[in-house]
C-alpha cells in the first residue's frame, strides 16, 4: 500500500508540471484560438533566461545573496518574457487578424523554432544548472500509518504549490473578470469582438505575456529539478496529451489531465510494466490522448462542440 | 406616431470602395438624423454590407469621409468607432458560440467596466456592486428580447432566430447612440421578422437609438424606416422617405427589372 501511495505521489506531482506547461497552451487557445505550437520553446527560454541571469547577475553587480540574485533573475526573465510577447504580436499577430487559425498555427511554429535558437544564441547551448534554493533532501510521511512511511520529495511539494496557486489566480481571472470575458470573446470571433470595442491588440499581448510568465515559472521548476537544456523545449510534446485529455479551452481540465497522465505513466510502468516488458512511460499518455480523440474529442472539460448544419 | 428627429449625427460624404477592380461603392452620400430609423435597401450585391462595413470601420473607403457627431474621419477602426457609442449586428451571426446568452450580451459591458482586475477577480468592494449593476443591465435586456429562458444556454445550441436577438443583445448592452443592423430579418419567417420588427422599434421609440438598417425584404423596410437609401451596383439610385422611394422609377425598375 505504501509502495502504491508513494507511485501514485511521485506520478501526481510528476502530473503538476506537465499541468504547468499545458496551461500555457490552454491559455493562448482560450484567448486566440491558436494552438501555440511556440510553448515549448517559451519554457525554454524562459528557462534559459533565468538560469543564465542568475548566474551573470551576482557577477555583474557583486550581489552575495543568492536569494536577491534569484529575485533579480526571476523578475528580469519575466521582463524579458514581457518583451517577447509585445513583439509577437506586433510583428506576427497583428498581421493575421482575422487569418484562419491554421495560418496562426504555423507562425507559432515559426516562433518556436525562432525562439529555440536565438536562446541559445544569447544564452549558450550547454546544460545549466539552475539553484533556485529548492530543498533536495525527501521527506517521509505517515510513519505512524505505513511501516517506514512514505518518501515525499520535498522539491515536488513545493512545486505543486506554486502551481495551484498559479492555476486559482488563472481560474479567478479568467471567470470573474471582464478582461477574462473578453479573452473568451476573442478566442470566439476577431470580427465580434472587435465591433464591441474589445481592443484585440491589447488582449492579445496581455495573454501572451500571462503565458510568458507561465512558461517562465513552469521552465524554472523543471529547470531546477532536471538542469536548463534543449530537451526542456520537447517537455511541450508531453504536455499534449494531457490538453487533449483535459480539453484544450478549460483551465481545470489542464490541471486535472496534467495529474491523471502524471499518475497514469508511473502507475502502468510500475504495475504494467514487467508484464509488457517496460517502457509504457513513454507512450501511455499518447495512447490516453488518443482513445480521448476517438470518444471525446473536445477532452474531459472542454466546450462541447456544436455544430449547426 | 410622433417622434423628434434630431440634427444630423452621421454624414456620409462621397465614398468609393473598390476591392481589386471591382468596384463596390461609387460616390455614395447620404446622412442619419438623430433618432431616426434609416434604412439601406438595394438588391443582392448592391453594395449595402459594403456601405455598412466602412461606417462600421471594418473597410476603409479609398475615397470619402465619414462625420460622426461633428468629426470627421477618412478612415477608422472598429474598435475606435466602438468606443464613440456606435454598436452592430452582423448578416451572418458572429456570436460567441461556447459562451452563455447572458456572458455574450455581458461583453457589450465591456468598455463601461471600470474596475481593476484584481478587484474583479476577487468580487470584492466597488467591483462587486459595479458588477451587479453591469449583470442587472443585462438582464433587462435578456427580459426585454424575450429569451429568459435561455440565459444560461451556450448561444451555438440556440436556434438562429434567437441567435439573432442575442446579437442584437450584445448590440444593445453597448447603449449605443447608433445602431447599424445588417440585415436583421434575413432567414427568418414572417413571425420572427414581426417579433425583430417590434424590438427595433421598441429600442427605437423607448431609448431614442438612431438605427441604421440594411434589408433586401422591401416590405419590412418600408413598414418601419422613416428615411431610406436604395442602392443598385454600389451607386445611390434613391433616397428619401418610403412613399417617395417607392414611386421614384429608378427604384422600380432596380427592383422589377426594365421592361423592354
């Protein structure tokens, strides 16, 4: 039982960082309808951008600290995110109001493969470490329940905590503001949402931006568990299940297709495993997404499509 | 009926629209008064979506100039002219299809809404009340249109009659000075066109709303307008009231063809 719990942990928090990478997704898709294939890429710089800053701004500047050092970076980085969204949109986006989304699809991909260079252009292509003060060392839980209790890493914790926070802020904004409504409109129809005066421009940036930032945190989470390298960028290629499973449009549903893939991967490859000769890890959450695309392709959580004939 | 028509609020002065070599508006001039209902006829492809779409900013006219409410304009953009008080429908429905009825007609709010974001996010303090006002706004509306029962329906499930009153919703939720309708009875059979008809009047007649309207149903036109412009291949043939369209033999013989 304890060795299932500790599976199932592992696999959940596991989930949370897929959830983290998946919500950026969702978040462009909701507010432009472009599945933003530049996701991947955005976590990369991101990522990149923080661990290189950290570094370079206690030298730059002398400060000791490595807390204020990371502070700085993390602020920086953010900024530096910022400036990329206003950019995207104003020399791609802007251009393709009202364009059909598969020609949105592919600018994405022509910023992601911008991205993934000019990051490693600036920032260097080797494997950096990120130390962004996470505590290493597990933990163990429940002694007095299991035998020997259950081992916790700590880092895990602390992650999916900064994502439910991150994920409640989103959920907030999204439901209960106007600058959400409009968000939705906009992912809805340009044309519409334009003749009631919501400015697309600005919408467009502010979404971007939000998304930056969540490329930023999630980039940095992983970033300090596995070290800022290329393979962060196909980090996005796992979080597409879990939009498919959850529903490109619905917050929650990147959340929760986040944990059931999470969980799904490390509880098939330990239960599974020995009996299909491993390696179910790799390929589980692709075979998930595509049982979902056959029986519910709008995901667990997305808007139901309707189509009028 | 008696109602105050007032100075004039929009002045459309000498636009021509070519897409390409085809061109889709010559010369056209014309003007709204205050409170008035005027509508564009023309038959199919004269042009009147064309002469609609550069009010509404989504054109710019290579030629002319638009004045609203005393400034004057050669070109905009829909957003801007939003935000001058001037709200529309659209031919073939551009709703938010997966949101509600009453989230779609709340995004007509949107630029009255004030309050921060972190304030609305949390519903607390002003943004609350702000909030409840804008909702209690919206409800009269989805009252006054009739489709109470369908608040919370997301609009792609609702039948296109109704769609077309929740556009008109959404219009309304802007309380614009000016309301541009195109074609606001198209595919709809003689019931809904009474019910469309009796809502433009009633916005009309209770909140003063000047409505600029596009129809090809000659009837319905001239029931409700009090001023109308008939266009024929992207040139104004006529203009005036409905009894003087109606004998002006330029019309006539756009509608029912030249007899040879």
């Amino acid at each position: 039982m304890a060795f299932f719990l500790e599976t199932l942990l592992g696999g959940l928090m596991v989930g949370m960082l897929y959830s983290l990478v998946a919500l950026g997704f969702v978040l462009i898709f909701k507010a432009s309808g472009v599945f933003n294939f530049a996701q991947g890429a955005m976590v990369l710089f991101a990522a990149l951008a923080m661990a290189r800053l950290a570094q370079w701004i206690p030298e730059w500047t002398g400060i000791e600290s490595k807390v204020l050092a990371n502070l700085a970076a993390f602020v920086l980085a953010g900024a530096l995110m910022f400036v990329i969204a206003w950019l995207i949109e104003r020399l791609v986006l802007r251009h393709l109001v009202n364009q059909e989304g598969a020609t949105l699809l592919m600018a994405t991909l022509g910023i992601a493969y911008f991205l993934d260079g000019i990051g490693q252009t600036i920032f260097g292509s080797n494997v950096y470490k990120l130390d962004i003060g996470m505590p290493k060392e597990p933990i163990f839980v429940f002694e007095s329940v299991f035998p020997g209790g259950i081992l916790i890493n700590r880092e895990d914790l602390i992650a999916a905590a900064i994502a439910t926070a991150l994920v409640a802020m989103l959920s907030l904004f999204f439901q209960k503001t106007s600058t959400g409504r409009a968000l939705r409109a906009v992912a809805d129809d340009h044309q519409a949402a334009q003749s009631i005066g919501i400015p697309l421009n600005r919408i467009w940036v502010i979404v971007w931006c939000v998304a930056g930032v969540v490329a930023l945190v999630a980039g940095m989470i992983w970033g300090s568990k596995l070290g800022v390298q290329f393979s962060l960028a196909t980090v996005a290629l796992r979080a597409l299940p879990v939009v498919i499973l959850g529903g490109l449009t619905s917050v929650p549903g990147a959340i929760i297709g986040g944990l059931v893939i999470g969980a799904g991967e490390k509880l098939s490859e330990v239960y599974l495993g020995p009996y299909v000769g491993g390696g179910i890890e790799i390929w589980f959450a692709y075979v998930l997404a595509l049982v979902f695309l056959l029986f519910r392709p709008q995901g667990m959580f997305g808007e139901k499509i309707i189509d009028r004939v | 009926m008696s109602k105050k028509i007032g100075d004039v609020i929009l002045d459309v002065k000498n636009i021509s629209l070519s897409f390409g070599g085809v061109k889709a508006l010559t010369d056209i001039s014309f003007d709204v008064r205050e409170h008035e209902i005027r509508a564009i006829i023309g038959p199919n492809g004269a042009g009147k979506s064309s002469m609609l779409n550069c009010i509404n900013g989504v054109y710019t006219p290579q030629q002319g100039n638009i004045t609203f409410r005393g400034q004057t304009f050669s070109h905009m953009n829909s957003r801007a002219v939003a935000e001058m008080g001037v709200a529309r429908t659209f031919q073939n429905l551009a709703l938010f299809k997966g949101m509600s009825v009453i989230d779609n007609i709340m995004t007509g709010r949107n630029l009255r809404i004030k309050s921060g974001l972190l304030m609305q996010a949390l519903r607390i303090g002003p943004a609350a009340r702000e909030e409840e006002k804008h909702r209690e706004f919206v409800e009269n509306i989805i009252d006054f249109l009739e489709i109470q029962a369908y608040r919370k329906t997301p609009v792609g499930q609702l039948p296109y009659g109704l769609q077309k009153r929740v556009d008109l919703g959404r219009a309304l939720a802007m309380e614009p000075q000016v309301l541009l309708l195109d074609e606001p009875m198209a595919g709809m059979n003689v019931e809904e066109k009474q019910d469309m008809c009796r809502f433009v009047l009633d916005v009309n007649d209770e909140f003063g709303t000047t409505v600029v309207l596009i129809e090809h149903d000659m009837g319905v036109v001239m029931d409700i307008s009090d001023r109308v412009v008939v266009l024929d291949y992207g040139k104004k043939i006529g203009d005036g009231t409905p009894a003087e369209v109606r004998e002006n033999p330029d019309v006539i013989n756009a509608y029912l063809g030249t007899s040879h």
